[in-house]
C-alpha cells in the first residue's frame, strides 16, 4: 500500500483496533506516515454475517470520507 500510495494512486488500509499501532508504524517505516486508515472493530474472524455486515458499513463510511478529502 506504502508504494501505491507514494505513486499517487488512491489507497487506504483497513484494519481493526488491535493492529492499528501496527499499522501506523508500517505505514511510517514505509515513509507515508499520511496513509489513511479505516478503523474497524476487532475481531472479524468468527462472527455473524451481520457482523461482518455492521463491520463493512463502518468500514464504508471512513471510506466516504478518504474519498472526499482526498477530492479536495
């Protein structure tokens, strides 16, 4: 994600709120500290399809927003 971002070409990472350290600390040593994260809850794995539904409109809506910032 670090390299397609560094290219220009839109990108964000989805993760859930125990690897969002992690996944700050990637995108930093990959030199895009900006990469925009899409925080979901933990876990995924193992849930109900409506779960995972609930999950995917949270992930949706931070998406929306990327998409406007980066419109701007």
């Amino acid at each position: 994600m670090c390299e397609l971002h560094k290219r220009g070409i839109a990108t964000a990472v989805i993760c859930s709120e125990p690897f969002l350290r992690l996944a700050k600390a990637q995108a930093a040593v990959g030199g895009v500290p900006d990469l925009p994260l899409i925080l979901i809850p933990h876990p995924l794995g193992g849930t109900s399809l409506d779960v995972v539904k609930s999950r995917a409109q949270i992930a949706h809506q931070q998406l929306s927003q990327v998409i406007r910032e980066l419109q701007r």
